[in-house]
C-alpha cells in the first residue's frame, strides 16, 4: 500500500485506465454536492490554496506489456468523487474554450476515456466526456446527464483556473497492490461512515 497526496493529474495522469468495477453502485450524487464542489473549486481559485477533496482507493493490476495504456487501476473508493470532478472539468474547458488542457487529462494515448464506468453509467459518462462543445442534453433518468446540465448551467468559467484546480485540488490517494484485500481497507476506512444504501 502506498498513500500520499494526489492531484488530479496525478491520478490521471494520460497512461492510467481507471475502471468502475461492476459491484459499485451507480452514480448518485446530486445538487447538494454538485454546488458544493463548485463553492470550493472558486475557493481555490480565487485563494490558490490546496484544498482536500476527499479520499481515492485505487487498486492496480497487472498490464499487458503489449498494452498500450500504462496502467490499469480499479477505483475501490472514490467513484462519485472522481465522476464529478470528471464532468465538472469537461463543462470547464468547454466553457473556457480550453478543452484540450481538460481532454489530455481524461483520454489516454490511444484515443480512449481514461475513467471506464460500469454498464449502468456507461453510456451518458462517455457521450459527456467525449463531448466537444457544449450541448442540450436531456438528462431522463441518468444521474451523470442531470450533472453536466447542472454545471452547464452553473458553472462560471469567469469565477475558476483549470491550472489551480489541477494543481491545488488535493485527494489523498492510496493505491493497493493486486495481492492486498481492497474490501478489508474499504471496509475499515468506511466502519464509522454512514452505511451505503
């Protein structure tokens, strides 16, 4: 195990795959914690203080030396976290007509989205991420739409710096090996935590 400070281009890094495993639940998150992250990421903007976002559990696997994605990580903890910031950097760079510093941040080498969600968020997070301006969704049931309409229309690019977020948005990040039990630390981290539903 090995943990320490993150920043997002530390955890995606342009060579690093992340995968949403299938037993995660869906993507949840909602207005409370959609404007929130907005308060903090202009919290960081304007003061160019770091600031803690949070924790990231990633678990790395083995990858094919003919591969051409340098590693492939499972995310264990973090999920919501991630797709969220993930979504608010991709309205960002639309809005700020810098696109290109956010697409090097969420496509790997080989053309692909860095974050890989499970079946259930698969669709609307790629259709978001692979986005190149912006654009009226109808969000229907998808969680991931209601957020990239909820930051296309609340976001002010006037208000925020991509180059502070990326480099004073802070996550403390562990990384597991393939052999360490990522249930048994998922499990403790998250003993004294309101239950998931």
């Amino acid at each position: 195990m090995d943990a320490g400070k993150r920043t997002i281009s530390d955890i995606f890094n342009g060579n690093r795959k992340l995968v949403i495993p299938f037993f995660q639940r869906t993507y949840v998150w909602k207005e409370e914690q959609w404007t929130r992250l907005i308060e903090d990421m202009e919290y960081i903007s304007k003061t160019g203080k770091e600031y803690f976002l949070g924790s990231i559990i990633l678990k790395s696997h083995p990858t094919p030396s003919s591969s051409s994605i340098g590693d492939i990580r499972t995310v264990i903890d973090g999920q919501q976290r991630l797709t969220t910031m993930a979504i608010f950097m991709k309205v960002l760079g639309l809005k700020s007509n810098q696109s290109n510093v956010v697409s090097r941040l969420f496509t790997l080498d080989d053309g692909s989205i860095a974050m890989q969600h499970s079946q259930n968020d698969s669709e609307a997070f790629n259709r978001v991420m692979s986005l190149t301006e912006l654009e009226e969704i109808e969000p229907g049931h998808s969680n991931i739409l209601n957020a990239y309409k909820f930051f296309r229309d609340n976001v002010d690019e006037n208000k925020l710096s991509i180059q502070k977020i990326r480099n004073m948005a802070q996550f403390v990040g562990i990384d597991l090996l393939p052999n360490e039990d990522e249930q048994q630390i998922f499990d403790t981290i998250n003993s004294l935590g309101v239950k998931l539903t």
